[in-house]
C-alpha cells in the first residue's frame, strides 16, 4: 500500500472530512465511493451554500428591483464569472447555464445545428462518445439530410491519427469529439483535432464532462468553439450544467427555448431577444444550485487543478498495477500516461453486474453496465464492462479494497 499524498498541501485524509458521505456505512462496511465518473460527492461547503440561499436570499433573479432579488441576482451572475474563469472563456456571456453536458449538447445541436447543417453535410464524431455525444447528432443528420462519421478507436483506446488525417473534408460542417472517454479514460488530443477541423472550416465542439472536473481546461488555448460539461461531477448539486460558446457564434445563434427572461421585449407578434447569456437562460433557472457550482469551483481551485490531476494519474496508476496482477482480468484503454482517473475492466466471465453486487456488500460502488457507451462496447467486443473511477478523495487503501473485492468475487464465482 502506497502512502497518501498531499495535494496542494492538503492532506487528503483531512479534504476527505469535508465530504460528510464518506462515513456512511454500506452493508456495514464504510463506504468506498468509485464512481465519480457518474456523479461526485459533495463537500460541506457546497451542502451548506444550497440551505445558507434558501435560509437567506431566496429570491428570483432578473426581475425584482427589491434587495434579497438584486443579492440573489448578483450572486448568480457572479458564479457564471467564476465558471468563465475556471475554463480560461473571455466573458462570463460566452457562459450558459443549462442543466448539464447533455442539455449543453442538445441546444448546440438544435439552435446551431439545424441553421447551420444542411443536406449532404458531415458531423465527424468519434467511436468512443457517450450517447450524449452522440444521440442529439443522429437525431440532427437524420432531420437535415446530414451524415455521421466516426474516427475509429485503436486496440490501445486511442484515436488513430492517420484516420483523423483522412478525413480531411470540406463537407464537415462539425467535429464533436470527448475530451475523456468515460469508458477508456483516453484523453483525447483535443487542440490538436480543433486545428484540424478549422483548417477544413468546421467548427468543434468537445463534450468536457470527464475533464473540466479533473484537469485544468483552458477553451481559448484549445480554441474549441462550444464545450459542454455538468456541474454534478464537478462537487456541484444536480441540475446545473455549463455550455461554453464562442461569443460571436453565440451572438449569432437562435434561441434554444423561449419564455421568462430571455426577451429583451415582447409584441403580440415577435419579440426581441435578451443580451448574452440570459437570451438562452429562458424561464426561472436553477438559481441555488448555478450559485453552488461557484463554491464548488472555490473549493477545485483552493486545491488546484493540476494537483488534483497528478494526484488522480497516481491513483489510477497504482489502480491498473494492481488490477492487471489479477489472473483472468482484461482493462480496457490506454496506459495511465495517457489516461484520467478510471479504468473499465471486465474479470474472467464473471458478469460485470455481478461483480458491481458483490463489491456492494464490500461497500464498494462501482459502475457496471454499458456506461451510456454502447457502440463503444461493441467496438471491443463487449456488452459490459464494471468501471472504477476516482477523484481526489480517494485513497490507495481504497484502491486495495477494491483488488482484494475482486479476488473474493473471483472466488465465489470460482474462476
Ligand atoms: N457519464 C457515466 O457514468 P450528464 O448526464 O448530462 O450529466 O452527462 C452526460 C455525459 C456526457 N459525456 C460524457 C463523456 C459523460 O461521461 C457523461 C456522463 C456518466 O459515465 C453518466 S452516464
């Protein structure tokens, strides 16, 4: 067992007193919490700024000229402003708030997509996306007349970049690429793919769910033209998610949902729309939750991006070296160097849905299933995989745990 680190000199036995559900028990074991690919955990701070709002200031925004709505309101554009300096944006109006990635997704895929993808036209994508990655754009090519293609996925999990070279195609009116596959971990060269879809006159979209929680994300180096990623995997509640758009596209593009708070004026027959980003922000948002994303985002930087990144690579490292010791085990995915923190396996023939309960009376989560990446799965030959994905709260003991689960699963299944 390896000794736990410091990141950003705080101590992770201490960052991990901050999370009030890690002590919880399951089946009378404490909990070991390894699914932070579907959902992270959630810090006192940002528990307590939920109740302090509704205690203290709730109010609707925008529309009171009262003192508790003015609060409410500035508080609410002040977290836009903390996300827009997160991920590097020039202005908090490239900044719209939406429930999470998919939603994110979905608005760039109806607003932009059906002005801007027409007939004939080509919306590149990858074979490792998540449905949310993917499902909007089908729907979208099978409106306008459009066509999907997919840059393949290598043995090792990687995007072959001779494939990504051959598809040089004036016809790509999109490339939508994840930044990190929730499957394999793979992160994917992103910079490098914008370049080449500007050079062919397409715009690119990333889907950052995997990375803006794990790694510094930085849009105007990556020149991406619209990101989207969830508030609930970055310490965040439910229901607040982020996309990123260039301004001058933003500025362009036609409103996803009208209603409440988007106009600028309405007539009995047409209106005028608000200024970025309240035009794509229709009706009541979800206020508390927009203003806990922001303490979230307090709490990522205090420890530090890269910290947190290095710390995870140590995790996932000690992870694959312990799990690929174990006889009949099959990882999926590139080696830790060039992945973020998690890795999909599958044990002997053991189902994954099997191995997820019996790691549960062990109190250990973990993902079993498709993931939400089913061609992906087809890919490698698979209907499922079990997914064990880390944060900075993690620990090698737990890691340990998790092997030593597996090797009782191994076991009871005799293989
Ligand atoms: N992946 C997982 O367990 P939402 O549900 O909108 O917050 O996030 C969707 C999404 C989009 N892209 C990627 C790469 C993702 O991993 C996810 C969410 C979770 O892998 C839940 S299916």
């Amino acid at each position: 067992m390896i000794k736990i680190e410091t990141l950003n000199n705080h101590n992770v036995e201490s960052i991990r007193e901050d999370f009030p559900i890690l002590n919880r028990k399951v089946h009378g074991n404490r909990l070991v919490y390894l699914d932070n690919a579907a959902t992270s955990q959630k810090p006192a701070s940002v528990i307590s700024t939920i109740n302090e709002f509704y205690s203290t200031c709730n109010a609707n925004i925008h529309r009171g000229v009262y003192q508790m709505s003015e609060e409410a309101t500035g508080r609410y554009v002040e977290a836009h402003r903390k996300v827009a300096r997160f991920i590097n944006a020039r202005s908090y109006k490239e900044i719209v708030f939406v429930r999470n990635a998919t939603e994110a997704i979905n608005l760039i895929a109806y607003s932009w997509g059906r002005e801007n993808v027409k007939a004939g036209d080509i919306i590149l994508l990858t074979e490792m996306e998540h449905h949310s990655n993917l499902v909007p754009w089908q729907l979208l090519a099978k409106e306008q007349g459009a066509s999907l293609e997919f840059i393949s996925v290598d043995k090792n999990g990687l995007l072959d970049p001779e494939d990504i070279k051959n598809r040089i195609d004036g016809r790509i009116k999109l490339v939508a690429v994840t930044h990190m596959s929730n499957v394999l971990g793979t992160i994917n060269p992103v910079k490098l793919i914008t370049k080449f879809a500007h050079d062919n006159g397409a715009l690119m979209l990333i889907d950052a769910a995997q990375t803006v929680p794990h790694c510094p994300v930085d849009v105007q180096e990556i020149d991406c033209d619209f990101m989207a990623f969830s508030g609930h995997k970055m310490l965040a509640p439910n229901g607040i998610g982020v996309l990123y758009t260039k301004r001058e596209i933003l500025e362009d593009m036609k409103p996803f949902i009208g209603g409440g708070d988007m106009i600028l004026e309405v007539k009995l027959r047409e209106s005028k729309w608000n200024e970025l980003p309240w035009k794509f922000e229709a009706g009541t948002p979800t206020i508390a939750e927009g203003i806990a994303l922001g303490k979230a985002i307090d709490y990522l930087k205090d420890l530090g991006m890269e910290s947190i990144k290095s710390y995870e690579r140590q995790i996932v490292s000690y992870a694959m070296e312990r799990l690929s010791k174990i006889d009949g085990i099959e990882i999926y995915g590139p080696p830790p160097e060039l992945r973020g923190g998690l890795v999909s396996f599958n044990l002997a023939d053991i189902h994954p849905h099997d191995i997820a309960t019996v790691l549960d009376y062990d109190g250990i989560a973990i993902r079993a299933g498709h993931q939400c990446a089913q061609p992906l799965h087809e890919r490698l030959g698979i209907s499922a995989s079990a997914r064990a994905s880390f944060y900075f709260y993690n620990t090698m003991e737990e890691v340990d745990k998790l092997v030593n689960s597996l090797y009782k699963a191994k076991n009871l299944f005799g293989t």
